[in-house]
C-alpha cells in the first residue's frame, strides 16, 4: 500500500498485536495518513523481540515506533518491555514505544509511567483521531 | 480453653505455674471470647479485601475482554466509512457505529455498578484536582464527539477530604460523561463547568452544562433505574440510577435543575468522612 499524505513521518514502524483485526485497522491507518511508508506487522510479543534481534547485523532495518497492545496470550505488553529493556542498545536504537489498548485500569498506566522508551499510552482503535494525535504531537 | 495469644500473655507475664482463682478466670474468659472475636474479624476482613480485589480483577478482564472486539469492529466500520462514497453504505455504516456506542457504554456503567457493589466502604484521602483531571482526561481519548466540549474545572480544596475514592469517582464520571454526550449540536460552544468546594464537613460539587437539558417530566424519573429518555442517543438507564445509589451510600445528596435546550445543574453534597 502506498503513502497518500506525502512524506511519511516514520521510515518503518512495528505493530505487536494478537488481533488481526486490530493489526490490519493500524497498519491500514499508519500507511493512509503518513505515519510511515512500512509497517512491521507481529501477532505476538515474542514475534517482535525475534525480529528486533534479527536487525542486530542490520540496525538500518530497526522500526522507528512501535505500537504495542497490552493485553496478549503468553506475553503481554509488560513481558514484552521487561524482555525489550535487555536488548543490547544497537537494537534498540532510537525507537519509541506506545501503548494501544482498550484498558481502563490505571494500574496499567502505573506500571508504565516510569517506562523510558514507552512515549504514550493510545486507545484502541488506532484510527484517524488518533493518528491525528500522534502528528499534532 | 483461653485464646492462645491470651494464654501466651498470661504465660510470659506470670509464668506457667500460676494458680489462677475462679473470678480472675471469669475475667480472662471474657478477654479471650474478645480475642477471639477480633481474630475472626480480621480474618474476614481480609477475606474481604480478597475479594474486593478478584472483583476488581473481574471487572477490567470482563470490561477489557467484552470492549476489545467491539473496538476492534469500530475501527473497521470507521475505514468502511472512510473509504466509501456510496450514501446508503454511508448510513449502514452510521448505524453500526450507533450500536457499537450503545453496546460499549452498556458495557460501561454495568462495570460501574459492579465495582459500586464492593462490600466495604474504605474512606481515603481524595484530591479533587487529581481525580476530575484524570476523568477529563480520559473522557476526552474516548469519544471523538468529547473533543468539541470545553471542560473547564475549578476546585477549592482547603482541608483534606476523606470518602470512598471509587464512589466519589463513579458519581463525578458519570457526571461530566454525561454532560459531554448529551451536548447540544446547535450549540456553538458546548462546555461542562465543574466546581469544587471542599471544606472540613463536606464537598459541594457543582457539574452544568449547556447541553439539551430534562423535560420536567424526565426530572422526576432520571434516577430510576433503566429509564431513558430516548432511543436516539445512546443513554443505558443505569448511569444516574447507580450516581444516586451511591450518592446514597455516601451519605450524600444529589439534586437536578435542569431546562428543556438550555441546559443541566447537577449539585451534590458530599459529607466528608475525615477520620
């Protein structure tokens, strides 16, 4: 799928979500609105961790973002933090983690507040409201 | 056969060979039924806790579990609508973005009226600038309608002020949520103007609106259980029943001016449980 809004802000961004429907709403609505020209999509924590080591020899194909759902199957968002942290610091490179989920419980929002590499917490659905968020920011 | 932490005690302040007479016996009996009471207190009362924390537990895997799809399918029908010209798909897709709001607020205040249902009433410290800062907050990531409405809020908060935190925060919630969905479409600059005023015996909290307002007929019935005013807006009958429930439990008051197209007061009387 091609870019229409002109340049992307984003080179490449990464989506960890263990619903496909969730994965395609985003990915559809970063590549409309200019978030990014390519998006990484990963149905689990474990998926994402394996593909962020595999840049390790590439570090140019690191994501520049990535969304990360919260509530997943084995690993949650939290494992999959806790597991992003020991990364060597190549691999983490500059990217930025936000949180998408539909959670109300601020227990989540706690336990991310001192987080360094998690921006933003996003409600789900990651559509064009919050898109627009994201570029207002 | 005395409580053992009482039989203990004896033991280490008169030693194990004490003789002890009949009517001091009467005496240590009486202590020990009270050992025991407290001891079968403090058991439940953790039982309590427990349970309080499953059913909190509960409720946001069940809110989070029954939320998530229907996010899932708002998020579809929002590109279905995005990328169609067609009028009539245009309006299916109206519609299911209807359903789907009444589906998700329903989910909402049933939630609400659980987690209103916890079995004990623990008084904490509240800060009043916090707490309506953070409803704001996410009132406004959750509806796109949200962002039109000017929230302004304005708090006098000199003393501390003690209540049920989950209570105090159900009712304001309920509130400004309210406030903000039934906003007036006519209306250029819908806002919600919420006032504070904490002082050692209570907290007098103002929320009004310049929204569509009650019928005075609606006045009487808006804190029936179930009852809605329409089918058109996505009201659930449940919100202002479970804000006066609790108002109740709080030892509160809770009263309602409100004009037909011009707007709504809600004032509330909150006494403050400081210990």
């Amino acid at each position: 799928m091609s870019v229409e809004n002109g340049n992307p802000i984003y080179k490449r961004v990464m989506i960890i979500d263990d619903t496909y429907v969730d994965r395609y709403v985003a990915e559809r609505n970063i590549l409309k609105y200019g978030i990014s020209s390519e998006v990484i999509s990963k149905e689990s924590a474990k998926a994402g961790l394996e593909y962020l080591k595999s840049c390790e020899s590439n570090p140019s194909l690191l994501p520049e973002l990535i969304f990360l759902d919260i509530r997943m199957p084995e690993m949650d968002g939290f494992g999959f933090l806790d597991e992003y942290e020991k990364l060597p610091e190549a691999v983490k490179g500059n990217c930025v983690v936000m949180m998408l989920s539909t959670s109300l419980n601020p227990e989540d929002h706690e336990r991310v507040k001192g987080n360094k590499y998690v921006s933003r917490f996003l409600n789900k659905p990651l559509d064009r409201e919050k898109i627009e968020i994201l570029l207002n920011n | 056969m005395l409580n053992p932490l009482l039989q203990n005690q004896v033991r280490f302040h008169f030693g194990n060979s004490i003789e002890i007479p009949d009517k001091f016996m009467e005496l240590l009996n009486s202590i020990s039924d009270t050992y025991d009471q407290f001891e079968t207190l403090a058991e439940e009362n953790s039982e309590l806790k427990k349970t309080n924390e499953q059913l909190d537990h509960f409720v946001y895997s069940v809110s989070h579990d029954l939320r998530a799809p229907l996010s899932s399918m708002k998020g579809l029908v929002e590109i279905t609508e995005e990328e169609t010209t067609e009028p009539i798909t245009l309006e299916h897709m109206k519609l299911l973005l209807g359903s789907i709001g009444k589906l998700d607020h329903f989910i909402l205040d049933v939630l609400d009226y659980c987690r209103s249902k916890r079995l004990e009433i623990k008084p904490e410290r509240i800060d009043f600038k916090e707490l309506i800062e953070n409803i704001s907050d996410n009132l406004r990531h959750m509806n796109s309608g949200n962002r039109n409405v000017d929230i302004k809020i304005t708090i006098t908060q000199n003393k501390e002020f003690c209540s049920d935190r989950i209570g105090v925060g159900i009712v304001l919630n309920n509130l400004v949520s309210n406030a903000i969905r039934y906003q007036n479409p006519m209306s250029e600059r819908p806002f919600v103007d919420i006032e504070v005023e904490a002082t050692d015996k209570t907290a007098n909290i103002i929320v009004k609106d310049n929204g569509i307002g009650i019928s005075k007929e609606g006045q009487t019935k808006i804190f029936d259980m179930f009852y809605r005013v329409s089918d058109e807006t996505d009201g659930t009958g449940l919100g202002l029943f479970l804000v006066k429930e609790t108002i109740e439990k709080l030892n509160g008051k809770i009263n309602v001016e409100s004009e037909l197209g011009k707007g709504s007061i809600f004032q509330i009387l909150i006494p403050n449980n400081v210990i």
